[in-house]
C-alpha cells in the first residue's frame, strides 16, 4: 500500500491557495456569526473550517494505491529453425545460417545466464513441429519452416 499526492498545480500555488482559502473564513467569517451563541458560533466555525479542509484535500488529490507483484516466473523462449534452409551458406565467410545462429546464440551465453537468474530461459528447436531441447542442436534436417506450428 502506497499513498500517492498528485496535486492540481505547483506545491507553491496549492499552498498560497490553503493559506488564501483559511484566511478567508478565519478572518471574515466569525463577524458574520458575532450574534449568534458561542456554541453556534464554534459549530458554524467549524463547518467553514471542514470545507476548507476538504477543498485543500481536493486540490492536493491523495490516492491509495495498492500492488501485487507478480513472484511468478516468466520464461523467454528462444526458437531456432532447424528446416535446410538453414544449411544454405550464404553467410558471411560462406557460413551455413544454422552456424550464424549457433554462433550468436553462444555470444549471448553470458547474457542469457545472467538474465537466467530472473526469468527461465527455454530454447526450442522447429522444423515442422518445435521441440523443447537442452541446447540448439547442430543438425538442421527438417523438411520444411513451419512458424505457424512453433506459434501454436
């Protein structure tokens, strides 16, 4: 449980207000009320003063807010197409585009372990189907780039 205070102007121009706003009634007021009994008087008093602390309450805006985290774990998925495709080389240096992944996969390592320690890290293989795996295979052997069963 927070309490957030968001108010309608500057800090400076809410206070000059406050002040303007009790002036107001602690100064002009009690001679509107002089004939009436003192116990009127205070009660009449007091009702001004509520309203002028309910009006500085509306300008200053005071919200109770109330979070949940959220202790579950998230997991980034990393796909990583194993069709044929990936064995053409047409990479820089004639490299297959399975290696380009693989490399990059490997040069993210340290961050991937770093950011391992927050969220769960799982890496899946497809070719027609995806397939959970320890780590992405070498072999790109699939017939076909099948996204739409990976997005299943």
């Amino acid at each position: 449980m927070h309490l957030i205070v968001e108010p309608i102007w500057s800090w400076i121009a809410v206070v000059c207000a406050a002040s303007g706003l009790l002036a107001l009634v602690l100064l002009t007021y009690p001679s509107a009320v002089r004939n009436l009994r003192p116990f009127h008087r205070r009660f009449l008093l007091g009702l001004r003063l509520a309203s002028v602390v309910a009006l500085i309450l509306a300008m200053i805006r005071p919200a109770v807010e109330f979070r949940n985290t959220d202790r579950s774990r998230a997991a980034l998925y990393i796909a990583s197409d194993t069709s044929q495709s990936m064995t053409t080389p047409d990479g820089p240096a004639g490299t297959t585009r399975r290696k380009a992944l693989l490399d990059r996969v490997e040069e993210s390592r340290p961050s991937l372990e770093k950011l391992g320690k927050s969220i769960e890290i799982r890496y899946v293989d497809f070719a027609e189907q995806p397939t959970q795996v320890e780590r992405p295979a070498e072999a790109a052997t699939g017939p076909q780039t099948a996204i739409g069963s990976l997005l299943e």
